[in-house]
C-alpha cells in the first residue's frame, strides 16, 4: 500500500550536495558481459600521461537500454530547441589506445 506522501508512480529521491555538484568527464569507456553494462566516465587532460576514473555505474542490460533510450530522446529534444549537436571529432572510437585497467 503507497504511503499518503508518496503516491504511486512517484519516485522519493535524495541528492545529497556532494553528488549534485557532479563529476566533469569528457571521455566514457563502455564495456559488457552477458549481466551487465559498465560505464567509465573520465576527464582526460592535456599533457596528462595517465587518466584516472572518476566514476563508474553498473547496469543490467535492461537499464542499458533504458539509459540509451532515454539519452536518445533527450538529445532529440535538446536538437529540437538549440539546434544539432556538432560533432567535429566524429567517431573518437576508433582514435582511441585500449585502456589497460591498473590498482
């Protein structure tokens, strides 16, 4: 039985004032197995030999897919509003060394 506070369908959800400041990153690894999907996001800098990760989500493929879904309609609405995202390096995979994961 839903709480009178919180009806059903609504989701109660803390932000604590370190999480809301967020992480910059300008660079995501993604891997995959059968179970999961992980998501490195790092700020790579200029002149810096070696790039740490500044955080990294777990997802089930489901979720993947829900996260996919949800980036690609939320990209087609910012475009709809301020125009196509530019991207002057195209596809950056194939640019990329493999990352060696190190403790």
């Amino acid at each position: 039985m839903p709480e009178k506070n919180n009806p059903v369908g609504q989701i109660n959800i803390e932000l604590s004032e370190e999480v809301g400041e967020g992480i910059y990153s300008n660079l995501a690894i993604i891997t995959h197995s059968p179970t999961e999907f992980i998501i490195d996001f790092l700020k790579m800098m200029p002149g810096v030999p070696k790039h740490k990760v500044k955080s990294r989500i777990i997802l089930t493929p489901q979720h993947a897919k829900r996260l996919y879904k949800a980036l690609k309609e939320n990209i087609a609405k910012y475009e709809s509003v301020h125009g196509e995202i530019k991207d002057p390096g195209g596809d950056m995979t194939y640019n990329l060394p493999i990352p060696t994961a190190r403790a």
